[in-house]
C-alpha cells in the first residue's frame, strides 16, 4: 500500500500545503515512516508507526480526516500479515472517518479481509462497491478469487 495505492492519503482531500496543521504534519511524518517499512514487508514495524500517529489524533479520532488514513494504513498491514479479522475491524472503523467511506482502496481491502475470515456476502458488497469505484484496474493486482467472488455481478459483454 504505498502511498499510489491508497487514495484516502490523496493530498486533494486535505488543506493546501501552506495551511496543513500540526496535527496533519505529525501523522503524514509517522505514516511515510510506517509506509516506508511497508514497501520493505517490514508490515510489524509499519504497524508500530501507524499506531503511534493513531495515538496523536485527538478524541473522538473518527472526526479527524487524518484517522482515515491511519485506520487504513493498520487495516492494510494487517491483511498482509494475514490478521484478517485485525484488518477489518480497523478498515470499519474507517469507513466512519471523514472521505474514508469513498475510498475504493478501504471498499477492496475490507471486502477481501471479510472474504478471508468467511463473511462473504459482507465481503461481495464491499468488493461490489470497490469495483464500481475503480473498475478492473483496482483488482490488477489482486487475488483473482476476489474479482471472482463478484462475477455474477459483473456486467457481461
């Protein structure tokens, strides 16, 4: 999940550079930290960095648009440690952050963390929603039993 590949770190979601606060410094700093062992499979240790900006948001998090990002950077590295119901929980948690819930990244990863821990028709709706976002292009690189678990739903040529 680099940062090409997560659209709910996508800087026209936030304030312009001359305006970012503190708040959004911090957790940009400590997720590129997490992001960087992420791209290495170092997914233990991105946890640690996701978790630490985790800690910084103010409460309630979910109100933060800076949670969404965090939330989704733990879901994704726990889906490739294979904790699947770790990964769905965070990605839940956040669906209810501000953006998050249009993000087809969130869509994919949860349907496919759900998929795995045998939640499928949760998982088909979510992985539905995602591929009527992106389109193919968001299952490129993924397991086909994914793009597979819609095929019913797919518009036939």
């Amino acid at each position: 999940m680099s940062r090409s590949h997560d659209d709910t770190t996508n800087d026209n979601c936030s304030e312009p550079s001359s305006e970012i606060s503190g708040l959004t410094r911090q957790v940009r700093r400590l997720c590129a930290d997490g992001y960087r062992l992420y791209d290495s499979a170092e997914y233990r240790l991105a946890l640690r960095s996701f978790y630490q900006a985790w800690l910084i948001i103010p409460k309630p998090q979910t109100q933060h648009i800076e949670a969404g990002w965090v939330l989704t950077a733990i879901g994704d590295s726990y889906f490739r440690l294979g904790q699947y119901e770790q990964g769905a929980e965070s990605l839940q948690s956040a669906l209810c952050c501000p953006t998050a819930e249009q993000s087809p990244f969130v869509q994919l990863r949860l349907g496919q963390c759900l998929w795995q821990i045998g939640r499928h028709a949760e998982a088909r709706k979510c992985l539905f929603h995602a591929y009527q976002s992106q389109g193919e292009n968001l299952f490129a690189t993924e397991l086909e039993c994914y793009r597979k678990a819609i095929e019913d739903l797919l518009p036939h040529d």
